[in-house]
C-alpha cells in the first residue's frame, strides 16, 4: 500500500509539474492588421461588422433582402449561409455573390449597397486618450486631423494637444507622428491639419501640472 501511495503521489507531483509548465502569465501580442489604404486618392470603401447591406438579385426578388453583418463578418441568406463579406468592396461582394448564387440560378445579376457605415475594425481610426469623446470612428476618404477631433468633441481639459501622437502601420510597419492639437483647435493654425488614412490612432496625453 505504500509503494502504491508513493507512486500516487509522484504521478500527481508530474501531473503538476505538466500544467504549471503549461500555464502562462503572459498573452499572445494583439494582430495588428494594417490599412489596405496607402493614399486618400486610392481609398475604397470596405465593408465590416454591423454594417447594413441590401443585395438585390435581379428577377428574383425572393433572394434580395437587407442583412446585417455579423461580428465574425459573415452573412446568412435565405438560400446561403455563412457567407464572407467583411473586407470586400461592395462590388467585389456583389461579384461573389454571382458566382455563389450560380449554383442555383442561371446567370444571376447582383447589387449590393451599404446602408450605414462602421467598416471593419482595421479602417476605422481610433482617438484614444483626453479627447471629449475618445472612440473608434468610420474612416471617410479625405477625413483630416481636424474632422476626427470635431468628430471626438475636441480635447479635454486635461489634454496635452501638441504632445499627441498619430500612429500609423503601413506594409507591416508601424510609424509615429506628433501632431499639434493645440495648434489646430484652440489656436487655430490650419497648418497643424494633416490627412488621416484608415487605421490611424490619435494617442492624446494628459498634462502634467
């Protein structure tokens, strides 16, 4: 009975052993996903979680329908299910959807519209820090420094405009920027503005008094 004790407790001693060598404190580093976008003049709208989109099928008004994109990023129709979209152009989309729906009607015509805008996680940019309102926000093409901060209700009165930083990742790379906030809002200077393409963050400190 004791050497069957012993051995007991050396098999729970490695079992313990085991978990705690597979246990870890830390957690993998997030996936950052940059813009596809690298110019304003190149940017395309891209669909994304909780947007609205209308297919309509011509001649066959049975398959149209409006549909919300799920937070995985796919659509479920009346005749397919789990069908990707987030990340596609509308007309890319409505492309896939033709090939899709060729297996079960000849020739299908597609048209696909978004009724309102989030897009995906990647293209929105993001105001963190001592802004009125810091939140992620829909890219629009040509969307400045200034309308993303009209957008966040402008700084707090704790920020540090001119120490903010803009963060930027392009082709894998991440790239900082300090932006002049107290410039551009509460002096005015226009020449603070700067373009924002999708995916920015706008990191605002606070002051130290």
């Amino acid at each position: 009975m004791k050497a069957i004790s012993g051995i007991a407790k050396t098999l729970a001693a490695v079992l313990l052993l085991s978990l705690q060598a597979c246990s870890t404190n830390e957690l993998p580093s997030a996936t950052v996903q940059p813009s596809m976008t690298t110019s304003v003049d190149q940017y395309s709208y891209l669909i994304g979680p909780n947007d609205s989109v209308t297919i309509f099928v011509w001649r066959n008004p049975e398959l149209s329908g409006t549909f919300t994109v799920r937070p995985d990023g796919k659509i479920s129709t009346s005749l397919v299910e789990d069908i990707p979209v987030s990340g596609r152009t509308p007309s890319q989309f409505a492309r896939e959807m033709e090939k899709v729906l060729a297996k079960y009607i000849r020739d299908p015509v597609v048209t696909v519209s978004v009724n309102n805008f989030a897009g995906p996680f990647s293209e929105q940019v993001r105001v963190i820090g001592a802004a009125a309102k810091p939140e992620a926000y829909p890219y629009r093409q040509y969307m400045t420094l200034l309308d993303i901060m009209i957008a966040a209700g402008g700084l707090n009165e704790f920020a540090s405009g001119n120490s903010a930083k803009l963060v930027r990742v392009l082709n894998g790379k991440q790239m900082t920027y300090q932006v002049r906030l107290d410039d551009l809002i509460r002096d005015g200077d226009i020449t603070a503005n700067v373009d924002l393409l999708p995916g920015d963050i706008i990191i605002i400190p606070e002051a130290w008094f």
